[in-house]
C-alpha cells in the first residue's frame, strides 16, 4: 500500500511538472522519431543556423572576433544547427539545454564532436542557476535564447537570472522586430491573454540605461526576428559599432 501512495505522489508531481508534463506529451506525438533517436544510425543534418540568416551569422562572428567571450550559454537546443554554427567559431566553453529526449539525444549525437559543448537534458533556469553558482560563465557569457515553444515560457525567469551579471550579452530567438512586421515572432496566449515575444514582454525584467539593444534593419529573404542585447559589454562596444555589417544591417534601440 505504501508502495501505491509513493507512486501516486510521484505521479501527481510528475503531472505537475511542467518540464516532465511537456516531455511526457512531446514522447507520445512523436514516438517514431523518439525511438529511432535511440538507435546508433547515422543522421543527416540539412538546416541552417540561425534560420540561415547570414547577417546573424556575420554578426555573431564579428562579436566573437571583437568581443573577450568567455562562454556561450543556449537555451533550447532542439537538433543543436546553432550549437553546433557557435562550436565552429568558438573554442571557449558552450553549455545548451534541452527537455524533450528526442531533440535531447540528436543534438548530442550532432555535437560530440565537439569536446567544448555540454548538452543538459533539463529546464533552462535550472541550469543557468546552476551554471551560474558554479562560477562557469566567465567574466563576459554570450546568451542565446531560444526555449519559448511551449506553454510555459522560461524567457522571464532567464532573464532575472541573467541581468544579476556584472557584463553579458543576450540574443534571444523569435522576437518581435519593431517596424519590420515581415520578421516574424512568437506569441503565447494563456487564458486568453495573449503576451508577444516582444520588448514590451521582457522591459520589466531587463530595461535600463546599461543595456544597449540592437535590431535587424533589413527583410529580403528572412522569416525569423530576434534582438541583439548589450548589458554593460564595455569598450569593445565602441568597436562593434564601427563595424561595417553592423551599421549597414542593424538599428540601435534605446529603451
């Protein structure tokens, strides 16, 4: 009997589990591909990093070049394309998350290539408090965020998390470009109440005068928006904001 008690409460915290409840789910829709992820087969990879938009790519290379990086953090690693585009062009530390098992265990056959690239199965402010207490980010982490597919959305406990740093700097995915309404975002309605991945969505959480914020400025050919943020990056900014790309491509927003 006491033996059903545990197992019932386990089950009620399992259910309660947002990250467990999404995965349990995630399993059964797609339990093809999540039991062939189990198998040794070769894979085959034909996307594209960063919605193969190749301004992003310059851009981040050019921060990489300009920038004293000392690690790179992603949330939502899915099948690792932009993990293993930030594993090519960086050699310093790189920690990603991942909470559903199939995109879980591709993207860590994908990049075990890589000896510089830990792939966590586990939410993203769990790990970022982790990564943090342990004192692995360094003196200047390069955040990319991208976990904000499901219902909950850990974009704002990311946050929190993250403007507590001394320096960072923060790119998040599927954002809300203001002006270029052919970039497109993500949206999430709870209740009825729909919030945009937008600035209005994250400027309780991070908005002061240390964060400089950039944008794309241009359109042919790109689906996806995101934003480009500087949280006190220091004299290399200066720098950046030389840069041919980055003047010809980007805006810059104050908040």
């Amino acid at each position: 009997m006491l033996y059903i008690t545990g197992m019932f409460s386990q089950l009620k915290k399992f259910i309660k589990s947002h990250d467990a409840l999404f995965a349990f789910l995630f399993f059964f829709r797609n339990i093809g591909a999540e039991m062939r992820s189990f198998l040794p087969i070769p894979r085959t990879y034909n996307d594209e990093p960063l919605h193969a938009d190749i301004a992003w790519q310059g851009l981040v290379k050019n921060i990489l070049k300009i920038f004293p990086v000392t690690s790179i953090v992603e949330t939502g690693t899915c099948r690792g394309t932009t993990t293993d585009f930030f594993a090519s062009n960086f050699s310093g530390s790189i920690f990603t998350c991942e909470i559903m098992g199939l995109y879980y265990r591709e993207s860590r056959h994908r990049l075990k290539k890589y000896p510089h690239v830990r792939v966590f199965k586990e939410s993203s402010p769990r790990m970022l408090v982790r990564l943090k207490g342990r004192g692995l980010y360094g003196d200047l982490p390069l955040f990319f965020l991208d976990a904000h597919w499901y219902n909950y959305w850990p974009l704002i406990d990311e946050l929190q998390i993250i403007k507590a740093l001394p320096r960072a700097i923060i790119m998040i995915d599927d954002f809300k470009v203001p002006g270029h309404p052919e970039f497109g975002y993500d949206s999430q309605d709870v209740g009825g109440k729909v919030s945009e991945n937008s600035l209005e969505f994250i400027s309780n959480t991070l908005s002061s005068k240390d964060d400089v914020v950039f944008f794309p400025a241009y359109s042919a050919g790109i689906s996806r928006g995101y934003v480009v943020i500087f949280h006190n990056a220091g004299e290399a900014l200066s720098r950046l904001k030389n840069d041919a790309l980055l003047s010809a491509h980007y805006t810059e927003h104050r908040w």
